[in-house]
C-alpha cells in the first residue's frame, strides 16, 4: 500500500499543506487536523503597521487605532475581500446595523464596540446582545434613538441591566451573539460555540439558582473578553494564545470548579445568625453558662505503623527515645520519665 501524501491528510485550498513561512511554528500550525485551527490566509500575517494612519482627517469620521483595526480583521470575513478591503470603518459599521444578523440594540458605540472585538470584560457585556422582540424594534424605530451617529472616542456604551434571573435569559444573550457571528471566520464562530455548551451545561446542573447564574454570566464575559483580546496582539503568537483561551472555555476548567467551590462556601457561610428574642424593658438577660471546652485532640507526631514497631515492657510502657538518645525529656529525671507510659530502663 503506498502511503498517503499530506496533501491527502488536509485536502482543500483552506486547509492544504503547513506554510514554510517562519511564522508558521510561531502561530502553532502543525499538528492540528481540525480546519478552524488553521488561521485563514488573508490574516495571517496582518499586523498593525499593516494599517496606515492617515495623514489628513475629515471631521465626523471615525478612525480607531491600528489595534482594533488588527482585531477587527482577524475575525470578520468582510474586511479580508476585496469589497470591504476599501471601505472605511465607519461606513463598515454601519452598514453591519443594517443587517438582519443584528436583532439587538446597535447605536454606534455598540457598533464600534463590534468591529473592536471589545466584548465581553473588555466592553460590552454579552447581556446587551440579547435580541429584542418586534415590538421593541418598532418602539426604538418609532422615536428618536437611532439618530444619534457620535462614533467618536468620547461615545459611551448605553446602560445595560446586569441582572439575569435565568439561563434562558443568558442562553438568549449567547444567541443573539451567534446570530452576529455569522459575519466572522470559522474560529471565532467556535469561540461562541463553546460559551454556548458552557451556559448548557450548567443549565443541565443546577436549577436556576440566582448566584449561579450571576456567576456564570461573570465568566461568560470574562471568556469572551480574554479569547478576544488575543486578536488585537500584535504579535506573532497571538493564534497560539487565541486557541488556548478558546480550549478554556470549559466546564470542567480549573478556573469554573475553583468558582464553584468558592460559590458553594460563599453560600455556606451566609446563613445569618438566629436573632435574640425580645425581652422587657429594665430586665438583664441572663448569664449562659459557656460549655466547657474538652480536651484538644492531639495529632501523633509519629505514624501508627511506626510506633506499633517499638517494644514495650511487662507494664505495656514504650522506652523514652529522647533518654536513650543520650538526652534529657522534659521535667524528667535520670530514673523516671516525664511521660506515664515511658519509661527510661
């Protein structure tokens, strides 16, 4: 049997042979069979003096810095074509709040959020991307909120409620960021599917309890926030960070049991005491005898098996070690030991 090319291992244009660039051991290529695990050719080698800084700006543009350009075209597919290679990222933002992908509240600082890659603990929380009903699109388009255009630096983020009382809410959030990411590149679309399983699986384990699901919230966005900030690294290991923060999203990660645990003794510990009862005015409360405290338990210095090797005499008593190693036990004399079970013969 003739043995198999590599061609034949990862077939396809997208997934062919590893590149013999000296980048490709940097970005951790090899080895992995999976095609999202391979960067997509057109961001390979972005970085940000790939973006020029332009030497004239016209008032009311916005111009984000090299960073969150570089991090806005390692995930979106637009940015790497030739149709969006010439558009600003102004007009590529607003031409995304158009589209029928984004069922949310989109002004533009969300917007500019967005194309940033700045979700998660680094900006918007996922709790904003929870698409809205028809008749909440209709009341926003009825009023005045979608005027406003300030994609400046002094935009802010508009105010969100943290609260989620259940995980259908937080599963209806992690939606609204999938039905987004269907303008992104395979590997971050497989970011979103792990914070998904993430939120299933807790769902599957516990009942709705209200800390539980705040705490899974938290690590939500803080999974985002971390996997998305590799993106805007310019730096030639940034793919190999990026998957790694991919592979911890898990619920089984060190950090999320650590989090259980924590959860679990945070809620241990918060019964509040038993309120005294109330008493008459001018009478003393009485004196409670405290219960005496018993004797402390002593450790045994040394193992059992170790000391059921020593000999004892007639008298059931062990010999002073101290004493036969040629020095003194404490409050002893020469013939008779300090402790009642040793003896110095």
């Amino acid at each position: 049997m003739l043995p198999r090319s590599p061609a034949a291992v990862l077939p396809g244009p997208a997934v062919a042979a590893r590149p013999s660039t000296p980048d490709a051991d940097l970005l951790g290529l090899g080895g992995m069979p999976i095609p999202w695990t391979l960067p997509p050719a057109a961001v390979c080698h972005l970085r940000c003096s790939s973006f020029e800084v332009p030497r004239a700006k016209v008032k009311g543009e916005c111009y984000p810095p090299q960073a969150h350009q570089l991090a806005a075209h390692r995930p979106f597919r637009n940015l790497g074509s030739d149709e969006g290679r010439w558009g600003s990222p102004m007009s590529f933002a607003l031409h995304v709040g158009e589209l029928d992908c984004v069922r949310f509240d989109a002004p533009p600082a969300v917007l500019m959020a967005l194309y940033g890659g700045r979700l998660g603990s680094r900006g918007l929380t996922v709790m904003h991307l929870r698409p809205q009903s028809e008749m909440e699109q209709l009341q926003r388009g009825s009023s005045n909120a979608n005027f406003g255009a300030d994609f400046g630096a002094s935009a802010t983020l508009p105010a969100t409620d943290v609260r989620c009382p259940t995980y259908e809410d937080l599963l209806a959030a992690v939606g609204g960021l999938i039905s987004f990411g269907a303008l992104w590149y395979d590997h971050a679309r497989h970011l979103l599917s792990r914070l998904k399983r993430f939120v299933l699986a807790n769902m599957e384990r516990d009942s709705n309890t209200p800390e539980r699901v705040m705490l899974t919230l938290m690590y939500v966005n803080q999974f985002l926030g971390r996997a998305l900030a590799h993106l805007l690294v310019d730096s030639p290991h940034w793919w190999r960070e990026f998957c790694d923060a991919v592979r911890a999203v898990d619920y089984h990660s060190p950090d999320w049991q650590a989090a259980l645990n924590g959860l679990a003794l945070r809620m241990a510990t918060s019964t509040a005491p038993s309120q005294p009862t109330s008493r008459p005015s001018g009478q003393q409360p009485r004196q409670q005898a405290q219960p005496r405290r018993g004797p402390a338990t002593r450790i045994p210095i040394m193992p059992e098996h170790l000391r059921s090797q020593i000999p004892r005499d007639r008298d059931d008593r062990e010999p002073c070690l101290r004493f036969l190693a040629g020095g003194m036990c404490y409050g002893g004399t020469a013939d008779r030991c300090a402790h009642h079970q040793r003896t110095h013969r």
